[in-house]
C-alpha cells in the first residue's frame, strides 16, 4: 500500500489485516499463502455457499499451492492432565501448524471467536 508521500504505510496495512480478524506477522507466509488461497476461492465461488463446499475448494487451492493439510482433525481435549473422552473437530490442519475453521456468516460474533480460541489452547497449535 502507498501513502500519499509515496512511501509504504505496513502500520495501516498491519491494521486492516487485524481488523479482518487476521494477524499476519512480517515473516509469516504460510498464514499469506492460506489468506491467499481462501480470497482464490472466495472469488471463484462468491458468497452463500455451505461451508463443506469452501472447504472443498479451499482444500484444492492449498494443493495446487503446493501447502499440505489435513481435513476434519480431531484434536484431544486435557481436563486437568486427563485426556477426555470427546475431543473438538476442526475444518482444517495446514502444514501442522495452523488450524482453519471455516463459517459462512457475514459477521463473526464473539462465541465463534471463543470456540476457536478454545480450539486453540487445547490443541496447542502456532496459529489459528
């Protein structure tokens, strides 16, 4: 992005990508070639489809991107050491790294942002 000086504004554009709901660190370009693939598909498909068909598409993009993933992971949930029974199911693994959770709603409300959160902390994952 340009300022009006001609000069680069990355605090704007670092902020825009936190406003997406997405944090992307200078160095992070696994987390930029998954943005990629998913605004690939977005295009290709538009709004007001079922998730399973993002899904879908977003898996063949990240192949054709050369990014490895795994779909429909269980991921174990520990209560005080204990593993539990049940365990939370997740859209996607990308790379052992990052984990996707895919919704089709215009706006993320606050409980979307907890159960991935949750996600998160049980499967100790770098990014999600």
């Amino acid at each position: 992005m340009v300022g009006h000086g001609g000069t680069e504004t990355r605090g704007h554009e670092k902020r825009a990508r936190r406003r997406e709901g997405v944090m992307i660190t200078g160095d992070d370009t696994l987390g930029e070639k998954i943005i990629g693939c998913a605004v690939a598909v977005h295009r290709e498909l538009g709004p007001g489809l079922l998730e399973s068909i993002y899904e879908e598409a977003l898996g063949i993009e990240l192949t054709q991107t050369g990014v490895s993933f795994t779909r429909e992971v269980a991921l174990p949930v520990v209560c005080k050491g204990s593993l539990l029974s049940g365990s939370f199911r997740v859209d996607m693994v990308v790379e052992n790294a990052v984990v996707i959770e895919l919704r089709c709603f215009e706006i993320i409300v606050p409980v979307h942002e907890a159960q991935l959160l949750s996600c998160f902390l049980s499967a100790e994952h770098d990014h999600a």
